[in-house]
C-alpha cells in the first residue's frame, strides 16, 4: 500500500541528487584538494560543496526536519527528530578521487527511523533511481525489479570493504573467499548505494557489506525493498539503517547468503 507523502519530499530529494551531479562532473578530473579522514578514507572539496547544497535547501524548505550527512558536523544526529534526511553528498570517493566514473549522490528522507523516500544519481549514466514506500522503485521514471535467480551459484553478487580492511584482513578476505568459491561471480564497486541500486534494478543479484553508515545504506534500503528484495543484517536478523551490516538480495536466496556469512563469523 502506498504511504502517503508530501510530494515536495520526493521533488527535492531528486532536485538534490541532480544538482550534486552536475557539481561532481563539473569538478571531475580537476584539481578536487583531496584530504584523508583515514589511512585510506578520502575527501575532497566536492564532497563538501554538494553537501553544504543540500543542507541549505532541505533547510530552507523543511526547517524543522534534521539532517544526518556524512562531511560536516551532524548537530541533530543524537537528538530524537520524527523527520531526517539521510544524504551521502558523494558515494563512491575514492573512484572520483581517482578519476574512476563510478560514484553518485544518495538521499533519503526518514521517518522515525525508517526510510520512505528514496533518491539516487549516478550523473555519469545520467541514472536517476528513485522509490517512496508502497510506490515500487523506479530508474528514469520506469518500474524496476529485482532478479529472479534463485541460488547463490546462479548469482552475480557484489560487496565492498571497510576502511579499516588493514587491520581486518583475514575477516574480510573469509568473507569474500566463501562468497567467490560459491557464487557465479562476485564485483567490488566501491560505491554501497550504486551496490544497492543495482541489485534493485535486478544488476546484480545480491550485495553484503558491513562497517557502514545510514548514509550508505538509506536510500538505496528502500529502492531495494521497493524493487521485491530482501534485507537483513549478516545473522537473519531485521535490518535497520542506523544498524552497520546489511545483506540485500532478490529474496530467492536470502537464507542461502546469510548462511554462508554465518558459517564464516
């Protein structure tokens, strides 16, 4: 059933995304100023131009809804607010820092917590995915859906590593061994909600990650709900945005996917 929503909520979280992409490609290949939050965590002035675009409006139009973001200073991230938007200003860093045209900007708005408006802009495929709960998932405007495979040996599946993959290696690597020897193929992105998107849009057919923030996980959560498929945390329990671990499938083979991540914690 579909829930009810301001249509201004869904107009702005893609007037966002739209406008982060033609300031991404705008920069793109230039001098970005790259600085390290990490050993191996990237940011670059784009990173914070997108982000201080978004606050501003979302401000500006909903001044009473909080804003949870991943560069600056996130003042309402541990008081109780009812509405937040959810927004990774550039997901996929390290690629655009690189030069690698594989990155987007993703927004969600929530409600108490849960996600009920999606946007997502891959502005290099000039891709806009979008989802509002009970609405369905939608690429450019026309449905989507998840794939129909129904083992983890028929599946293409993709996944991403944290930024602490140095001192975690050997996990990671038991991780992502166990999925190779038993999968058709297995892809790093190196973008969580394109990875999401993607399985949404029946791409790739189930995706697992953990060490991540509601800003990587949001939006693309719901378009994979929207689209059919199935969500959960590594051990079968409900997933939540807020939580650190996901693991998105078709729902074909959902158990299959958490048993193997389960034999290898």
């Amino acid at each position: 059933m579909l829930v009810s929503h301001p249509p201004a909520w869904l107009d702005t979280a893609i007037e966002i995304v739209q406008r982060a992409g033609t300031i991404q490609l705008h920069h793109f290949g230039q001098d970005l100023q790259v600085a390290k939050k990490g050993t191996i965590d990237l940011v670059t002035k784009v990173d914070f131009e997108v982000e201080r675009m978004g606050r501003a409006l979302i401000a500006a139009r909903f001044p009473d809804h909080a804003v949870l973001a991943e560069e600056l200073e996130n003042e309402f991230a541990k008081t109780p607010a009812r509405h937040r938007w959810v927004f990774d200003p550039l997901d996929g860093t390290v690629n655009y820092a690189h030069g690698v045209p594989i990155f987007c900007s993703s927004l969600a708005v929530e409600v108490e917590g849960r996600p009920e408006v999606a946007a997502v802009f891959d502005p290099t495929r000039r891709e806009l995915f979008t989802a509002e709960r009970g609405g369905g998932a939608r690429l450019n405007g026309a449905p989507i859906g998840v794939s129909d495979s129904t083992c983890v040996l028929d599946a293409m599946l993709v996944t991403g590593f944290p930024y602490d993959i140095h001192e975690t290696v050997d996990e990671m690597m038991g991780l992502f061994g166990a999925m190779v020897a038993r999968a058709r193929a297995v892809r790093r992105l190196g973008s969580a909600a394109l990875d999401l998107c993607y399985v949404a849009a029946g791409r790739f057919d189930g995706f697992w990650e953990e060490r991540l923030h509601p800003w990587d996980m949001s939006a693309g959560s719901l378009l994979v709900e929207e689209a059919g498929g199935c969500l959960s945390r590594f051990d079968g329990t409900p997933f939540n945005t807020h939580g650190d671990q996901i693991v998105a499938t078709n729902g074909r083979f959902h158990d299959e996917m958490v048993n193997i991540l389960t034999r290898q914690a």
